[in-house]
C-alpha cells in the first residue's frame, strides 16, 4: 500500500486507496497494473473531487473512459524532431528515444495511459520510449539520478510480447542487468522443464517469448474456464 501512496500528494486519493481500495484487497486479487491506472486517473483533473464514496468498480470503469479520451488527445500531439533523441536504431523501424520536449511528455502520457507527462522539467529524471515504425510508443522506461525506476507498458501494464526483446536490449544499453527477476516484474517468467505442457492444462493458449536464448512464459494468460 505504501508504494501506492507514494504516487499522489492529494489526500482524497490517499483516503481512498487506504480504504477503498484496501477494502477491495480483501476479497480481490491484486492487479498493480490496473490500479496504478486508476491511481493516474483519480490524480487527473478528470475525476470528481470527492472521491470516499467511489466504489473500486467505478473507479475503475471511469478510468477506462478517460484512457480513451487520453488516447484521442495524444493522437492530435505532433512532436517535432527536436522533442525526441534517438538511442537505438532497431532496423526494422523500431526505435528507443529519449523524451526532450513537452510535446513528446503530452503525448506519450496521453498515448500510453500514465502520468509521465508530469516528469517533464524534472532534471533528475530521464525518460525514454520504444516507439514503432509509425512512432506509437509501446513501453515508457524512467530513471532517477541515474537508477531504473520504471519500466511500463500500457496503462502501467506489462510489456507486450511483441516488444519484449526490444525492451531486455533497452535495459541492456542502459548498463541494467536484466535478470529473471526483473523479467518477472516485466511479465515473463522463466519456463521450468515440464512446465510449459502443465501451463497448456491450465490455460488455453499462452504466449511464450525466446529471451536471451531462453524460453519464458508471458504470464498475462487468462485461465481456462471449468
């Protein structure tokens, strides 16, 4: 709960994830990803300035309406060349970009759902992104004084399997170890021998993604239903 708080100084919205949302905990299982979405949506201007009678689901459903309106914003955002700093070439039109100016913070706290956009200005944080070849950002990565502090995929989710090996190479150019258990915080976990048939007992399908040689499994599967 504490790493939670320490995204808002606004007391309503401390008020309501140590209760609200400490309420929900008790019977539903923990999703960081959504709630550090709905976090960014209740720190908005968008939400309602009382927020102690707001359910977790409606929370919820009103943070889904404002990722799309976000959405609708950052699609009307045009960076100019002097708001992004190439890092790495791909070669296929993938790209990591350090971001430089405010239009390039707007639009990729838009397009992704978060609260980067608020960094902007900051001189001890840095802020980069992998972008595609039509230049739509998939994974937002944040340092401060130099430390990786961040490494987020949309609406502060996991990093999508088409985009993982881009992402371990990122942190690589950023002199970070990327060890099992920072690809487990990215979503992946490494597939023991066995595993990957007991996974298909319990799952319908599920994505799994060679990294570094190694075969892991995108744990963002959704169980089969009995």
């Amino acid at each position: 709960m504490q790493n939670y708080l320490q995204q808002t100084e606004k007391e309503e919205v401390k008020y309501w994830l140590e209760h609200n949302l400490k309420n929900h905990l008790k019977t539903n299982q923990e999703n960081v990803g959504e709630i550090e979405h709905i976090i960014d949506y209740l720190n908005s201007s968008s939400a309602p300035k009382r927020l102690r009678k707001m359910s977790y689901e409606e929370a919820n459903k009103a943070a889904a309406k404002w990722l799309e309106t976000q959405k609708k914003l950052g699609m009307d955002i045009i960076e100019t060349p002097e708001d992004t700093e190439l890092c790495i070439d791909f070669q296929d039109g993938t790209r990591l970009v350090r971001l430089i100016g405010e239009n390039a913070y707007k639009r990729e706290g838009f397009l992704m759902s978060h609260c980067v956009a608020s960094y902007y200005g900051k001189d001890n944080t840095e802020v980069l992104s992998l972008r595609d070849k039509n230049n739509m950002p998939h994974c937002t990565i944040e340092r401060t004084d130099g430390i990786l502090n961040q490494v987020k995929g949309k609406g502060n989710g996991s990093i999508h399997p088409n985009y993982i090996n881009y992402i371990v190479k990122s942190l690589e150019y950023l002199k970070v170890n990327v060890r099992e258990s920072e690809l487990q915080n990215l979503g992946y976990i490494a597939l023991p021998d066995g595993y990957k048939e007991f996974a298909l007992t319990v799952y319908d399908k599920i994505s799994t993604s060679i990294i570094n040689g190694k075969e892991y499994l995108y744990i963002l599967a959704k169980p089969k239903l009995r």
